[in-house]
C-alpha cells in the first residue's frame, strides 16, 4: 500500500535540501550529475586538444594547472591524471547518478502508485553520501602530485604508487559504493512491497523492470569492488601486499612486498565494472522503452521477452569479466568460454532491439525530442553493441586490446547509449519533474548537433583504433607508423569541441524552460502509466488516494476506445 497523501514538510532546509520526498532527491541528484557531466565534459576538450594539436600550448591553462601545464603545455602526466578523472566523473558521478540516482528516485515510486520509497531515511543518505565522494576524488588535484592518474580502472600496482591523489580516488569510490548499495536496497524493497493494488510484476512498466533488475545487480556487484579497494587502499597506506607481486620495483627502490598477485585487482575490478556497464545501460533500455510506444502509439511489441531478455542480460553480465583479460595471459580454455559467454549476452540485446524495431513498424510515429533521441539511443546501441562483437573474439580482441577501438566502442555505448538515454529521459519527464514543457525546437536542434558531431568524434576511433593507434597515448607523433593519423585526430577534435558547445543549448533549454517555458498539462504526452495521472508536478505523498492498476503499461491504439489509449488506472 503506497503512503497516505499529506502536507509536505515545512521550512526549506528539511522541504528541498535534507528532504526524504523522493521527487527532491531525485531533483537533487538531476542537478548535481549534470554538473558533473559538465566537468567530465570540459576534462574531455582538454584531452581532445592535446589529441589533435600535440605539443601546442594553451595559455589560459597555465594559470588554472602551472604544474600540469607550464607554459600552457600538456605534460604526460597531466594528461595521464586528465583522462583518469574524465573517466571516473563520466561513470561514477555522472552516468549512473543520472540514471540510477534521477530516474529510479523520481520514477519509481510514481510508477508503482506509492507514496514514497520504503525507506525514506535511508533514501536522503544515499544522495548525501554522493557530494562528498566527489569532493573526496576530485581534492587530489589541489594535492602535491595531483589527481589520480592510474586510469578508471586503478591497475595494480600502479594505482598504489601514485600518492594522496590516488587515495582520495580510492576513498571518494568507496564512499560512492555506499550511497550506490543504500539506493539498490530502497530500490529492491519498494518495488517488491510497495506496488498499487493490481500492479503485478507484469504490469509493471519496463522502465521500473530495468530499474529494479539495476538495482539487484548494484547490490551482488558493487560490494566487491569495495571490498576490493579497501585492499588497495591497504596497499596504498599500510604496508600490505594484496596485488602487489614479489620483486617489485619504483624508482629503482626494491620494495619489501610478501608477493601479492596484480592479476587478482583486474579480476575483482572487472567482475564489479562489466556488470556496471549493464548499470549504465539497462536504465537507457528501460528508458526507451517507455518513450518508443508512447510516440509510436502502439503497444510495445513483445513486452513479456523483454522483461526475459532484461534478466537474461543481467545474469549473463556476471559470466563475461574476463574478456577484459583476454591480453593477460589469460589459458586459451579460459578464454574460450568468456568468449562464448560473451557472444552469447548479445542475443537477449538483440531480443530487445528487434522488438523496439517491431513497436516502431507501421505506428504513427510523431518526431519529439524525447522520441529523437530515443531513436538515437536505439542506433548508437547497435553499432556500441556490434562492435563489442568484435572484440568478444579473442583472436581480434588479441589485436584490437588497448588500441582507439576500444575507446570507440566504450563511447558509443557510454555515450551514444547511456547519454542519448539520459537526454531521452530528461527530455520526456521534465514536464511531469517541474510543470513546464521544454522549447521543442531548441530540443531538437540539439538532438541533431549532438548526433552528428558525436558521431563525427567517435566513428573515426574505430579506424584509428584498427591503424593500430594506442588509447592513453599522450603524443602519437612520437611514432612513425601513426604520422598519417594527424589529421585525423584533428578533425575529431574539432567536432568534440563542437560537440560540447552544443551541450550549450541542452543547458540554456533546460533553465530556459524550467522558469519561463510553457506550462504543461498533467499528461502532456498522453500516456498510461501512473505518473501521468498525477498533477505536474506531483504533490508530496504523491497521490490523493492510492490508484487501483487494471491494465499493462502499453495500451495504446485500443479498439473500441475513442482515445488512443488506456491508463493504468482506468477500467
């Protein structure tokens, strides 16, 4: 049973800043993920520069980093400390607080006709736990020797000889593990206890199905990777010497480790960060998901596998690790079966891509901006997803490993899923999240300059990456046989900055909007699922009475309806 309908709470601190509604929280965790998107995304220009005129100074930056750049100047470690950061704000601060954070605490209560989470307490912890983990990893740049610069990944034993930096990056992602679990459990228990009379799992909409699967993964993945870093972090500070081999030596100094096994860190750190893919990723498909039948007006074609397929991907993801690995050395046996389990997690994808294409077919598809980058999200999907293919085959993977491929396939994936998704969701919510409808052609100006220049950045790696390119390269032009790549790079560079300065009009359209746009009506969108059946934007305890559920999500096109569609709630 959902909670009760009252007042909401008086006074501004406990009403909008150490607030337990989980609209605020989500609101919260809106404005502070799209922050840090901005930052990973000015991290990005500064790689991108470095990438396309190599050597060239930057003058501005000499005062901002005079360490990292004298004279305005990239040095090698700074850029080592720059795509680091950029990596670790995209994935943990960004992407998943986007789409765990936003969309589970504002949807799912909604979705399901609660009134809260079931644990609101709880719920407010996990979002003040996040701005302290970034400030935590991000003070390593006002420290001696800078931010991390072991890559997202933090490699043994690199990551336990980088300095303080490096620790705070370690301590930030351990707290953020924390906010992370505290969120799965509000998550998995709302959604089992707190449905609306008639909400039977299978009526749930595929947005919560993905959300709650998400949040069953967060909670088996993610205390492995903490306990994981606290082992680094013992590495780091205490002497021990969990992934640190026997025989190791820095700066010529032999060092008195008992023979820990580096290997060991790549192991635990991948069986958390495939399946955090899925955390980046399952959220967009349930995202889409929404949206397509909504603007294609018809039942969304083959609800119940997808809903299969969602599941599917989530135990497959726990099974594919290791094809990370396939370059360590790694018993062809071995590799063998993470090779074919890999290939196989590409058949439920394919399950739900081909029914995404089968609710499209012959519907009466209307272009908003929400359905454009839906669309968008469905297309970069495929191509991140076939290319993943590609490096499933260990022999390819063998040649492909740590070159710009990888780096392709990561961004069309990372970006031209989990971003097109997130701008889906934005898009599509933000009436219902703050009474006011975006500017539609501002939204789709910036669908359209988003696709191409992300498209023009990010195809060309693959080509790059197959020309045999490192990724983390600092100065190719160190290199004779990357001396006709240049140019490349060059353009590649101009269409990021061009990429990013699009994210302009998304910034200006969204506070634009969300003061003077105009104001929309409870269900702008006319769809059936039961947050449009509450006023917009919603009040506190969300619903007046607790709705009664007597269809699936996805009646739409209903013969012997005058309207084209059927809510949740209307028998």
């Amino acid at each position: 049973m959902s909670t009760p309908h009252h007042a909401a709470p008086a006074g501004f601190l406990r009403r909008y800043v150490f607030s337990t509604d989980h609209k605020v929280i989500g609101i919260q965790f809106l404005f502070t993920s799209l922050v840090m998107l901005l930052v990973g995304g000015l991290l990005a220009m500064l790689l991108r520069w470095q990438l396309g005129w190599p050597g060239r100074p930057l003058p501005f930056m000499e005062r901002l980093a005079p360490n990292g750049m004298p004279g305005g100047v990239m040095v090698p470690e700074y850029y080592n400390m720059l795509f680091t950061m950029h990596g670790s704000i995209m994935i943990f601060f960004a992407i998943i607080p986007l789409l765990v954070g936003v969309f589970g605490n504002y949807l799912i209560p909604l979705k399901i006709g609660a009134g809260d989470m079931a644990f609101p307490r709880v719920n407010m912890i996990s979002y003040w736990l996040l701005p302290p983990a970034i400030l935590i990893v991000c003070a390593g740049f006002l420290l001696e020797g800078g931010a991390a610069a072991s890559g997202w990944t933090a490699y043994a034993p690199l990551s336990t000889t980088l300095g303080p930096g490096q620790v705070c990056w370690i301590v930030g992602v351990i707290v953020l593990g924390a906010s992370s679990i505290l969120g799965a459990v509000n998550y998995v228990t709302t959604v089992i206890n707190l449905r609306a009379p008639g909400m039977s799992f299978f009526r749930l909409p595929l947005a919560i199905w993905a959300l709650f699967i998400t949040a069953i993964i967060v909670l088996l993945a993610t205390p492995v990777l903490a306990s994981a870093l606290i082992l680094l972090l013992l590495d780091s500070t205490a002497g021990t010497s969990f992934f640190l081999p026997a025989g190791l030596i820095i700066d010529g100094v032999p060092q008195p480790n008992a023979g820990g096994q580096a290997i060991l860190w790549q192991h635990l750190f991948w069986f958390y960060s495939h399946p955090a893919v899925y955390i980046m990723i399952l959220p967009a498909m349930g995202i889409a998901s929404e949206i397509l039948p909504v603007f294609a007006r018809k039942p969304l074609f083959g609800y119940h596998s997808m809903v299969y397929a969602i599941m599917g991907i989530a135990v497959l993801g726990f099974l594919v690790w290791a094809h990370h690995m396939f370059a360590s050395g790694m018993n062809p046996t071995l590799g063998t079966s993470f090779m074919v389990s890999t290939m196989v997690i590409a058949v439920p994808s394919a399950i739900k891509t081909f029914n995404w294409l089968g609710t499209l077919w012959r519907g009466s598809i209307r272009l908003t901006t929400p359905m454009c980058h839906a669309l968008a999200f469905v297309s970069m999907f495929v191509i991140g997803g076939l290319t993943g293919i590609f490096v499933a085959s260990t022999p390819v993977d063998l040649y492909l490993h740590d070159t710009y491929f990888i780096v392709g396939h990561l961004h069309y994936v990372l970006f031209g899923g989990s971003l097109f998704g997130i701008f889906a969701g934005i898009t599509f919510w933000f009436p219902k999240m703050f009474g006011r409808m975006l500017h539609e052609p501002l939204g789709k100006l910036h669908f359209a300059l988003t696709f191409v220049f992300f498209n023009a950045v990010m195809f060309p790696m693959f080509i790059l990456g197959v020309a045999g390119m490192p990724r983390r390269i600092y100065d190719y032009t160190q290199y004779a046989h990357l001396a006709h790549v240049g140019g490349l790079n060059r353009m590649m560079s101009v269409a990021a900055f061009c990429l990013g300065a699009a994210q302009l009009l998304f910034m200006a359209n969204f506070f634009w909007s969300l003061f003077r746009g105009r104001k929309a009506g409870d269900n702008p969108w006319q769809a059936n699922t039961l947050e449009w059946a509450t006023p917009s934007p919603p009040p506190h305890g969300n619903f007046a009475a607790t709705p009664t559920v007597y269809h699936g999500p996805y009646e739409y096109s209903v013969p012997g309806r005058s309207d084209d569609w059927l809510p949740q709630h209307i028998k």
